[in-house]
C-alpha cells in the first residue's frame, strides 16, 4: 500500500515536471530577468550566506593560529626555566 503511494506521488511529480512551461522552471536570475525584486534578493542572500561562510572559517584559523603561538610560546627555551636549586642556608 506504502509502495503504491509513492509511486503515484512520483508519477505525478514527474508528470508535473515534464507538463510544466519553461518559464516556471528557472528562477529570475537563469531566465533573463536579472534586474528583478527576485533576482536581487537572491543576488543579497548569496551574499549574505558567504559573508557568514568567510567570518566562521575566519574564526576557525584565527583560533587555530592561536593555539600555534600559545603551544610555540610554551615550546621555546625562554618560557622554560630550569628550577634553580635553593642556596644553602649559612649559619655560624
């Protein structure tokens, strides 16, 4: 019965698709009319999306460059100090 269902349901999505006039299957920006209310706003999207894809990686490196120079800082012979043996206490 599940089957049958979905068979029907892709049948008429595939039918729907094939009847369906060119001008419905591209968006504003693939049909010609780049200069639309749609067009723009999708123009806006793409670039809103990118600008939150750049400022996570951006993120993401500056946090790796930190651990680098903290984990470099830690390594160098200059923040290791040998522990300095206490002088002995001189009494008469």
């Amino acid at each position: 019965m599940l089957r049958k269902a979905i068979r029907r349901c892709a049948t008429t999505a595939l039918v729907a698709t094939i009847a369906a006039p060119p001008s419905l299957l591209a968006c504003a920006t693939c049909f010609g009319k780049s200069d639309s209310d749609l067009a723009r706003g999708m123009n806006w999207g793409i670039l809103s999306l990118l600008s939150v894809v750049i400022f996570v990686l951006g993120g993401i490196a500056t946090f790796f460059i930190y651990l680098a120079k903290r984990a470099a800082a830690t390594s160098s012979p200059e923040a290791v100090q040998p522990m300095a043996a206490p002088e002995p206490s001189k009494q008469p």
